[in-house]
C-alpha cells in the first residue's frame, strides 16, 4: 500500500447469536489468543469470500473464478471446425501451462494450482488459443514476438473487482501478479469465550415403536461472540489495478489515471463497504441461522497519515459489569473511547471524514455522535463524497 493517497477504514462490531460460523481443520469453531485471553476467530479467507458471493447474488461488483478447472470451463467454447477433444486438451494444457499454471501431476483435468481469473481474461485465453490452435494444439508453445503480444494482451485484460481488491499470485507468472489494494483483518470476539459442544441425535423415522435409541449421535461445536472487525482500502491502488495503468520508476509510482478510473475505484470501494456490513459467513447456518448484522459501524477516509486498527480497544476483554449492560453496548464503548484516545496521542493522521451508523447505541458513540447518520447507506455517501481528485 502507498504511503500516501486517499484509504478508507470499516470498523464493525458484530454480535453472533450460537454458531460455528468458520470451522478449523476439527470442525470447531476458529479462535486464537489475543491480549493474553482466548478469543472466538473468523478467517480473513472467510471474509473475503463472504463478500465475493454477496458480489456474485447481488451483481454490485465484478468477481472472477477462482479455480483448477480452467480446462474444463474453456473447452466447450473451442469445439467445432474439426476439432478432435484430445486437440482442444492439448491446446488448453499448452497454453494454460504456458501463461498461467502447468497441469496437476495427479490429475491432469486441473491445473497444478487455484487460479483466480477475470472473465475477460477467460475470453481472452479463448481468442489466443484459437489465434495460436496450429502450434498449441501440437503441443508447441506460442514463441518470439507472438508469444509477448499474447502476454501483453493478457496483461493489459480488465480485471475483476475481487482480484483487484484482494490481489493475485500467480506462482509460475510473476509478471502479472496483482499487488492487493485491500487488508481484511481477522475479525475476533472483543470478550473473551469457552467453546461450547452441542451433543444432538436424530432418531430413525421408520423404527418400530417398541425400538427406542437414537439413529445417529454427534457432536457440533459453537460459540456465541461479539466480533470487531478491520479492513481498509488504498484508493489510489485500486485504481490503478483497475485501470492496469501503473508503472514505476525510480522506486515510484508513475500514474496515469484520471477522472474516470477513480469513479469506477469507488463504485468498487461502496461495494466492498456493503459487502463488509452485510455479508455473513455461511458456515453452519441451516444449524444455527446465525444472521446477525452489525450492531456498529465505523467508516474512515484518511488522506495520507496511516491507517489505524481499532483492536487494542478489547486487549482487555470486555465484560458486562452490571444486569442491565451488554457486551455490544460495552464493545462499542470501548472502541469510541480507544478511538479518542488514539486521536489525542497520534493527532488525525489524515483522518479527512468519519461516518458511522448503529442500531440502539446512541449513548455509547461519545465524541462520535456528531457523524452518526441514520442509515448505512448515508454513512457509506458520507465517506465517499467529496473524493475527487483526492
């Protein structure tokens, strides 16, 4: 991320009712130690693919495929004009290996590893090998000056919104891997949490009435936590991922953006905010249905100064200290008070506009309370307004 330039910051504070919403390698639910206390964990990877499928249902911003069966997807679309399917596998496994990633050892339907690509690179990887079928259907890699138009085309193919957020490495082309514009912090529970065992057992419709006993018995593990939950956008590295116009010289960046590519950087940038307040991991929910939106939300733009995390505000975990408190109304407190005193120790560092929105917490949002909106599309317009040319 640049050093300068326009970021937006999302801090949330989300509480869960009973669920297993991202599971380790045990099928529990994912924790680790924060501040010396054990804390209930979702994945960054879980986040992020939780905002790419609300992307995908809603069409509010381009997602890729991330994939090993490139092979498979792209066959159909080169069949025809007599061309046998061991020709197309070949051209494909030729081409693919050549630009992309070689084939699995094992199995050689797939690619040896996930490859995220954009659907215009997908149609390119179509023209090319129909261009190139001669020597790639042969088993001949595209060579000489073919061979570099093909990669520069490639390199100049739109991306789509979640590649250019998230990033992209592609082991065997480094040449064309995609710096990610976008950090997605863990989110962890600000409290801390015991994990929970739900023994269940599911009973045979169909034995006899005199047969008693449980046709199946299991164990699932739960938790019930409130998250806090970081990410932030570099607007600028957006913008030149979208826009694939970014060199650099002498150790700089060299821009050669304009109106137009900051306006589709911020189309992208309301999306991910959307995506960040709306979209809800999907792990064990036909047992739990833990749709639970966020309680809080805290939108930041910065021009220039770095960006902040709020977590420290939950080293010490937070607890309900009388009958009538809770933990979000104690968590959102103690984020707005962690939030003043890092204003007071560190200064603005940049901060441009803060908007936020809540549901039932307008006596915890102290010196916040002059940027609450009333919705969070008003809070997301807040944040966003007023960044051309930035």
């Amino acid at each position: 991320m640049s050093d300068s330039g326009v970021k937006i910051e999302v801090h949330l504070i989300q509480n869960f009712a009973p669920s297993n919403l991202n599971r380790d390698d045990t099928g529990q639910p994912k924790s680790a130690t924060f501040g010396g206390f054990r804390r209930a964990r979702i994945s960054s990877q879980c986040s992020k693919r939780s905002a790419r499928q609300l992307w995908r249902e809603r069409g509010s911003a381009s997602v890729g495929e991330r994939t090993k069966l490139l092979k498979q997807e792209l066959a159909p679309h080169l069949r025809g004009n007599g061309r046998t399917e061991g020709q197309i596998e070949k051209a494909l496994e030729t081409f693919l290996g050549q630009f992309f990633s070689k084939m699995d050892g094992k199995d050689n339907a797939k690619t040896a590893v996930l490859v995220l690509v954009s659907r215009q690179e997908m149609d390119l990887i179509k023209e090319l090998v129909d261009l190139h079928w001669d020597r790639l259907s042969a088993g001949n890699k595209v060579e000489g000056k073919e061979a570099k138009d093909a990669s520069a085309k490639l390199g100049k193919a739109e991306v789509s919104a979640d590649i250019a957020l998230f990033g992209r490495m592609l082991a065997e082309q480094p040449g064309r891997n995609t710096d990610g514009s976008c950090q997605v912090a863990h989110p962890i529970s600000t409290h801390r949490v015991d994990m929970e065992l739900d023994y269940f057992t599911a009973v045979d419709d169909l034995n006899p009435d005199d047969e008693t006993g449980a046709g199946m018995i299991g164990a699932v593990g739960f938790n019930s936590a409130c998250y806090y939950r970081y990410a932030l956008v570099d607007r600028d590295q957006l913008a030149r991922n979208l826009a694939r116009k970014t060199e650099r010289a002498n150790g700089a960046w060299v821009d050669f953006l304009n109106a137009e590519d900051y306006t589709e950087a911020d189309s992208v940038i309301r999306a991910f905010l959307e995506a960040m307040v709306y979209a809800i991991p999907t792990g064990k929910q036909s047992s739990f249905a833990a749709q639970n939106l966020p309680s809080f939300g805290l939108f930041v733009r910065r021009q220039g100064g770095i960006p902040i995390s709020l977590a420290n505000a939950f080293s010490t975990p937070v607890r309900p200290t009388r009958d009538d408190d809770d933990l979000v109304g104690r968590s959102v407190a103690a984020l707005t008070r962690h939030w003043n005193e890092i204003g007071r120790a560190y200064g603005t560092q940049g901060v441009a506009v803060t908007s936020c929105f809540h549901v039932g917490q307008a006596d915890r949002l102290g010196e916040l309370i002059d940027t609450d909106k009333e919705t969070v599309q008003e809070a997301i317009d807040a944040v966003l307004e007023d960044t051309k040319g930035q």
